[in-house]
C-alpha cells in the first residue's frame, strides 16, 4: 500500500508531508555533500550546521534565552524519567510529583529508585480525568523541584497553564505537547520531550534546562547521564541521534515556515480538537469523553462509546476509510484520537464526518 491514511496514532505519530518528502528527496544525498545524512560524521561540518540550525530554531519558536541550554539526548522520555531525579535530587531533599495520569507515575517510580519523594496531587480516585486547581497542590518550598506531565497522552488530560509552584524548579514532561503552542520556557527549570510525537521520530529527546541547574549534576555520576556533560559538549559528548536531529530541524523549519509559529500552530490545534469535542458534546452520551471539560486535550482526544462491541466495529469501519490507530491505550479503554500538529485538517474532518455517520447508524 503506497496510499498514506490518517493516522492517529499517539506515537510515533503523523509527519508533516513536506517533511517526510525532504527526507525522501534528500535521502542518497544530501546537496552538495554527495551522502546522506546517515553516512556523514556528527563532526562533519554539515552536520553541526544541521544540528546548530535544530537548536536555532527551537530558540527562535519557544524563545528560549541565553539562560537555558538546549541539549539533544537518547533514550527517550523514559531515560529523563530518571535522570532528572539523578541530576536534580541531592542527598536529604525531596522532590514533589504531581499525578495526572499514567507517565507521571511512571516518572514518580524511577524518581522513587533514586531519593526521596513526595505527591503533590494524584487524580487517581477518577481515573485521572481531571487536573489540579493551584489550591489543591500540596507543595514542599524546600523541594528540589517538582515535576509534572503537562498533557497526559494516555487519559487525554492537558494543562491549560503551568502550575503554580513558587521558588522551586518546575520540571515538565512536555512530550506529547511539545511545540503544540507557544509556551514560557521562563516558568520552567527544566522541560522534556521525547520527539516521536510533535518534533520527529523517535530516538531524539529534547531537554531544556536553566543552566543554573546544571550545577547540581555530580561529577562521579555515569557520563551519559550528566546533563553538565551533554551541555558543556553541545550535546556531541559522544555521536548524537543524528538522524533524529536532522528531522527535528526539518519538523522545526516547517512550523517557522510553512505553518508560520507557534501561535499559528495553536490556533490550527484549536479549531481540529474543537471539530471533535463538538461531535462528543453534541451525540447526548453516545460518545463520552474521558477528561472533564475544562481539562481535555487539544492533541489526545479520549472517549468511549457505549459497548466493546461498538468500539470494536468503530475502530474496523474507521480503518475501512483510512482512519487509523484509534483504539484507545487498555487502561483507559475506549477510542483515542491523537491530533497532533502534523495531522491535517482535512485528516480530522473525515473523522468528525465518520462520528456523526457512525452514531446516527448505531445510536
Ligand atoms: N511521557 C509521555 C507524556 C509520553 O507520552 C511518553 C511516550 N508515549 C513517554 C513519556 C515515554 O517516552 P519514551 O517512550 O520516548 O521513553
């Protein structure tokens, strides 16, 4: 099959076609070097222009100042999970974890192995279908920072605006949001993002993080896992995802220049979830969403309809009709449509059209 679908996959997930067409142009060589991008050295001169643009970029969209470096890791999200405790935790403090959804609590379980901790909040008795208010944090001054998950991608529950946590370092596991809107790195001491959602493929995680913090990072610690070592080595300690860093440039120059920002970005992730939730709004049940309202996703959209069965024959007919991987994760069940910045308008649409026929057949 050479026909591409829409796919909704939550990740890795849809690319902008102009960038996987670069890829495929470009592939046996790039201009004027005669090899491709996965043939040349992460020291060769063409490569470092590709990964100082990647970072220029990312600069330049999320305005991100002198005061932060920008480092370009493997491992995915998973790896931070445990190298921000690693780095950020010293010995006799305690970080706080506020629990929206299942990757907070895997990131609070690695934490866990490396120091002390403490919860913030958990949502656990509904399932996590719902967000804090400021008020209900329980928040220790003296934390050594304290970290979240700004959208949930497996419940579908997405902050609308960063928590409110005083003096201490706010750490956020941004990566199924990341680059979804314009965001104020400021607020932040460190943000994270495994790429394959949002940035491009998977095997590059972008970690941005206030370099007053690096400090903290113990020099006897294992060297990969050192954020001062991937800093003061702009990220070339040893060979970066450079494949991935090639893609993450592509992905970024097409928001600058096709897209036209971040703020345009938004308003594009707007109007495509809004296509959605009006569908869920309106079908009097037939469709629940799993997050509260005033908490859902702009780019996880989660629902459930009334039976397996139903969901089973929703998930076969979409496919029928290129609307693919919308089976919802096992611990929430049901369907999930991931929207992200690359899936076209026209991609949600169909699947708006499809709901409303599906419904008026099975309601
Ligand atoms: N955090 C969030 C919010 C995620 O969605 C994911 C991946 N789905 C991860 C962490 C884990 O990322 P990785 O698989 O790259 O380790």
């Amino acid at each position: 099959m050479t026909q591409r679908v829409y796919n909704f996959s939550a990740g890795p997930a849809v690319m902008p076609v102009p960038v996987l067409e670069s890829i495929q142009r470009d592939m046996l060589a790039l201009p004027g070097v005669g090899a491709s991008i996965l043939e040349i050295s992460h020291r060769s001169g063409t490569f470092v222009a590709i990964a100082e643009a990647a970072e220029a970029n990312l600069r330049k969209l999320l305005s991100i100042s002198d005061d932060y470096a920008v480092l370009f890791l493997q491992g995915g999200s998973r790896l931070q999970f445990s190298m921000i405790p690693m780095n950020l935790l010293g010995k006799g403090q305690s970080a706080d974890y506020i629990l929206t959804g299942s990757w907070g609590n895997d990131a609070l379980k690695e934490a866990k192995k490396e120091g002390e901790t403490s919860v913030a909040w958990d949502g656990k008795s509904t399932n996590y279908d719902r967000l804090p208010k400021n008020g209900d944090l329980k928040l220790n001054p003296q934390a050594a920072y304290i970290h979240y998950t700004s959208n949930e991608t497996i419940q579908g529950v997405q902050f609308k605006s960063e928590p409110e946590v005083g003096e201490v370092p706010l750490v956020c596991d941004a990566s199924s949001e990341f680059l979804y809107k314009p965001l104020d790195v400021s607020k932040y001491g460190l943000l994270y993002a495994c790429a394959q959602k949002n940035a491009g493929p998977s095997g590059v995680t972008v970690v941005i993080i206030r370099k007053d913090l690096l400090k903290r990072s113990d020099p006897n610690m294992p060297g990969y896992l050192n954020y001062q070592i991937h800093a003061d080595n702009g990220s070339m300690w040893n060979t970066p995802p450079t494949f991935g860093i090639y893609v993450l440039k592509l992905v970024t120059d097409w928001l600058l220049n096709d897209v036209g920002g971040l703020d345009a970005m938004y308003q594009r992730n707007q109007d495509k979830a809004k296509l959605l939730y009006d569908v869920l709004d309106e079908s009097n049940g037939f469709y629940a969403g799993h997050a509260q309202r005033e908490d859902r996703s702009l780019m996880n959209v989660t629902f459930r309809l009334p039976s397996d069965e139903l969901t089973d024959q929703f998930v076969g007919e979409a496919k029928k009709q290129s609307l693919t991987d919308l089976k919802g994760h096992r611990s929430v069940g049901g369907i999930r449509a991931s929207i992200y910045n690359a899936m076209p308008l026209a991609g949600v649409e169909k699947l708006r059209d499809f709901m409303v026929e599906f419904k008026e057949k099975n309601a």
